[in-house]
C-alpha cells in the first residue's frame, strides 16, 4: 500500500473534500495538521513549495491540493499511485 500523507488545517472545506476522497478509496493515510504558523506548515511548505493547505503527498511524491487531487483521480491516475 502506498504511503500517503495529507497536511490540513482545521475548518478547511478543501481538506475535508480531500480527506473524504481519500476515505472513500479505502486508504490509510496520515493526516498532519498543519494551521498558519505552525511547525508543520513551515514543513508542508518546505515540501510542496505551497502555502496553502491541503498539501497531499502520495510515496513522498508531492500531487498537490485539493484540486490537483480530484483531477488526478477524474484522469484515472490516482488508484494506480494509491495501490503501488
């Protein structure tokens, strides 16, 4: 299974639309929370390169946001990077 990690921030309705895709495909992944300021924001910004958040990495590879997310699954990309 693939290693996926998602940082967020409370009250985001981004986070949460990426959270339940990610819950209807049935994977275990590690959620961060990561509000402004905080340590892990500083870290999912070093990372992705991004301030804002969702901040979504899929085998240490970064996919994006929220909306990056969805696309990648529209296209049929998403399941072949979750089962690796």
């Amino acid at each position: 299974m693939a290693v996926v990690e998602i940082y967020t921030q409370w009250g985001c309705p981004y986070c949460t639309r990426a959270l339940a895709l990610l819950q209807s495909k049935g994977v275990a992944f590690t959620e961060i929370d990561a509000p402004g300021g905080s340590p892990e924001r500083a870290q999912s910004r070093e990372r992705s390169g991004r301030t804002s958040v969702p901040q979504i990495f899929i085998d240490g590879q970064h996919i994006g946001g929220c909306d990056d997310l969805m696309a990648l699954d529209r296209k049929g990309g998403l399941d072949p990077l979750l089962a690796a």
